[in-house]
C-alpha cells in the first residue's frame, strides 16, 4: 500500500513539475544561439561495436567478445532555415573486438596453442555522416528536433584490397 501511494504522490509531482516547465515564462538563455548560419563544435563518444556472421553450413559459432572504443570528430552546422539545418560530423571511430574461435575449428591439426583460439581485431574508421535536423520553435530553454540521414564508412584497418592477401 505504502508503495501505491508513493507512486501516486510521485506521477503528481512529475505532471505538476512538467506542466510548469512548459507554461511558466523563463529566462532565455543562448536565444541567439540558433540563428547563425554557420556553427562548429566537436564531439568525444565511447562505442561498443559486434559482428554478425552469416553461417553458410551449420559449424560452432565463433564467439565475439564486445570491447569498448572511442569516436572523435567535427561537427558542421549549416541553417538553412529556422527549422531545418545541414549537418556534416566526419569522425575516427577507433573499435576492437575479439573472436574466440571453438576446439572444433583446429580438428586435425597438431600444435595449436590457447592464443589460436582468440583473435584480436582492431578497426580504425573514418566516418562521414551527412545528416538534416528538423527543429520546432524554441519552448522557453528547450527547442525539440529529430535527424535524418545517410552515412558511410571507409575502415583504414581493411586488408580487402591488399594485393599480397593476409
């Protein structure tokens, strides 16, 4: 009982603090902020990238161990309007993971060691996203958007394309 009336009084207080927020007349702060025509900044981001393997014959599946990486880059602001703006973020993305590889795979084969087992892949990527973000006015301090967008990747770490193979 102790519990519903404890939810009860807490929604109450959310409705009531949240409907203030919205309705009460506040200070502007950075009001001029998002009318320039040309803006920069830089982001720092953490990331946990996977792989997906497709299987095309039913063998154990090798393992991934997720690590975490980190993601750096530029951002560019283009306003092309007072709702609608043009954004380019080009970063490094630096990722690792680790494939552990099941006794199955090294069947016939004499002297194998426990590093065989795990292979350690590290990425690097250069990341180009071109992204349009679609704002509303400002409500006091808060002006509400969603980004759409495309991007694409080259990932530098690649030995696709070396002629001499692995």
């Amino acid at each position: 009982m102790k519990n519903i009336f404890a939810l009860i009084t807490f929604l109450f207080i959310a409705s009531t603090c949240s409907a203030q927020l919205f309705t009460k007349k506040k200070v502007q702060n950075n009001q001029n902020m998002d009318k320039s025509t040309l803006s920069w900044g830089y982001y720092f981001g953490v990331n946990n990238l996977d792989y997906k393997i497709d299987y095309n014959s039913d063998e154990e599946e090798i393992q991934t161990e997720k690590t975490f990486g980190f993601n750096v880059g530029l951002v560019g602001d283009f306003r092309v309007n007072d709702y609608i703006n043009l954004r380019l973020e080009p970063g490094l993305v630096i990722a690792g993971r680790n494939l552990m590889y099941p006794e199955s795979y090294f069947d016939g084969i004499d002297d194998t060691n426990k590093s065989d087992f795990l292979r350690e892949v590290k990425s690097t990527y250069v990341y180009f996203p071109l992204l349009v973000r679609f704002s509303t006015q400002r409500i006091n301090n808060f002006k509400p958007f969603i980004t759409f967008g495309v991007a694409t990747s080259i990932n530098l770490s690649s030995n696709e394309k070396n002629p001499r193979g692995q």
